[in-house]
C-alpha cells in the first residue's frame, strides 16, 4: 500500500507549536488537539467550481460596501465541507474522552475565533450529552444548512440545534467555522487576482465578510493590515479605527499590552463598543493557515481582554 505523503503545512504547523510550547509549556493540550483539526482541515486541497461572477459585479460589489461572497452563500460548493464537519464532531468527541478526568488543568481564554470560553473547555465540561457521530447524523441533512446560517451570522437556528444536540453553542459555531476554512481559503484565492483593495474601507473581511481575528503591523511603516481566519485575507486598515463600529476618537481607542511584549504584539481597543483586536508586529503576512495558531497562541491577551470587559464577535456575527 503506498503511503499518503504529509501536506508540507502540517510539518510547518507542528514545528510553530513547537517553538510556541518551548516558551510555554502550558500550551502543549492545546496544540496536540489543534494539530489534530489541521490535519484534517488540511490533508488535501478541496475540489471547488469556479464563482460564476463577472469582473464588473465584483467591482460593484466591493464599491457597494458587500464583500465579495456575500450574497453567493447557496451558490458555494460545500460538498467537501459537511464530512470535514463530522470528522470535527468525531474529534472533539474523541479529545474529551481521551483528556475527561485528567490532571492537567485547560487553558482558560478563546479556542478558534470566538472569545467566549475555550472549545477544550467546553468539550470536556461543557456538553450535557455525548457528542459522537452518531447523534450528528441524525440531522445530517441539516448540515448544509448551518453551514450557510454559519455564513450569513444567522445564529439563532444554530443556538436551538446545539440545544437539541446538547451541545453549547460555542463548540458547534466553532466546528462549524472550522470545517467552512478550506473552501473559503480556496475561493479567496481564486478572487485574489480581482481584488481591488483599494475600493474597500471597511473592518470586515472583502472576501467572505467575516470579522477580523488579528491585524498586522508590517515592517517599519505603521501600516495595518487586518487578516481574515477564515479566508485568510488581508487589507488595509487605519490603526487609529475600531473595525467594528468604525469609531474613529483617538480618546475612546486605547491599547494594552504584556510587559515586555509590547515590540511584538498588543491589543487595541474601543471605548464605544467594548471590541478588541490583537495587533501583531511583523515583517512579512502570517500564512493564511497559521491565523489561527498565532491566535491561540496569544489566550493570555484575550484572558486580559476579557477580564477589562472587552469581548470580540464571532465571525459572520452581526454588530
């Protein structure tokens, strides 16, 4: 039997973890299950067709505020979403039995993109029954469904199908985030080559519309550049505007930051909306793969977020 090379970018993922786990070992449960979720997300490149959309709409899309596949959800090929999305449900199930009484204690903070309670938490704690195949299944024709609701921020439905599931809402918008990442990143780079950032001003995603995860610093000119997890795009943004209520009062944005860290990461934040963005120093763009590792590799900053009383929306959630 010939044996499946290794996508080069699980080796690349493992490796950052490790780096990250030298300097805090407390991260270690935390990479292990996120390695497992890349592995999947990530064993080969999904199989998509081509957006029917033509050079002039997307222009007109982009001058009319709308992000690029906004609008398109019923037109997108999730075929090789809804199993990704079992094989999360397979593996957090798998995870909370592997880890349920053990010593070890969880990180507190965000799992994914979501600032509310840690998926490892609420997969181990937070579910009132087991979360297996099986009772997924059960809905499955369901899926595709929640797949666009994921998309379109409509998230009271997914709150009443996590309460039948009995399973929080956090884990299944976050499973569900997680199994739409592949075919938005393979769709915004089919969109790359038409993208006209310079027609877009807003703090949401231009691709797919979703809310920000981090924003970049790059090189010595202080320029911003928010990145899209789900998509992986980035643009440019001002550093002195909150992405999500536009506010632009240098007295009601602040900034905090980690002793000794302040060189290389910090977080903004909005007086009027009581919204944060992690801001990251760097030379070159995070790889579009790797967003989310460097996002929860930084929990301690959404843990300090949190407890100042700031939070961060889901990602396609309305504000």
């Amino acid at each position: 039997m010939t044996k499946t090379k290794e996508n080069p970018l699980i080796g690349q993922i493992r490796k950052r973890w490790e780096e990250l786990i030298g300097v805090n070992p407390r991260l270690r449960q935390l990479a292990e299950f996120h390695q497992a979720v890349c592995a999947r997300l990530y064993r080969q490149p999904p199989h998509l067709t081509e957006l029917p959309l033509q050079p002039a709409a997307l222009k007109n899309k982009l001058e009319q505020d709308r992000a690029l596949l906004q609008g398109e959800e019923a037109r997108l090929d999730l075929t090789p979403t809804i199993p990704l999305f079992y094989e999360l449900i397979d593996l957090a199930s798998t995870y909370r039995e592997t880890l349920k009484g053990g010593s070890q204690r969880l990180p507190e903070g965000s799992f994914g993109i979501s600032s509310r309670p840690s998926l490892l938490r609420k997969v181990l704690t937070g579910a009132k029954s087991a979360l297996g195949r099986d009772s997924a299944q059960a809905q499955g024709p369901e899926v595709p469904r929640l797949l666009v609701q994921a998309l379109l921020g409509d998230l009271d439905p997914i709150a009443r199908e996590a309460m039948r599931l009995g399973i929080s809402l956090e884990l299944l918008l976050t499973l569900l985030q997680y199994s739409l990442m592949p075919a938005l990143q393979s769709y915004a780079r089919q969109l790359k080559p038409v993208l006209e950032l310079d027609l877009w001003t807003r703090g949401y995603c231009p691709v797919c519309g979703a809310w920000p995860v981090l924003s970049e610093l790059r090189g010595a000119d202080p320029i911003r550049y928010l990145r899209c997890a789900l998509c992986g795009s980035d643009w440019v943004y001002p550093l002195l505007r909150c992405p999500y209520c536009e506010n632009a009062d240098h007295k009601r944005l602040e900034y905090f930051f980690v002793e000794g860290e302040e060189k290389k990461e910090r977080v903004y934040t909005c007086e009027e909306c009581k919204g944060y963005m992690k801001v990251f120093s760097t030379l070159d763009p995070i790889q579009a793969e790797l967003l989310t590792l460097e996002d929860l590799a930084t929990l301690h900053l959404d843990m300090i977020a949190s407890e100042k009383g700031y939070s961060r929306p889901y990602p396609f959630q309305k504000v």
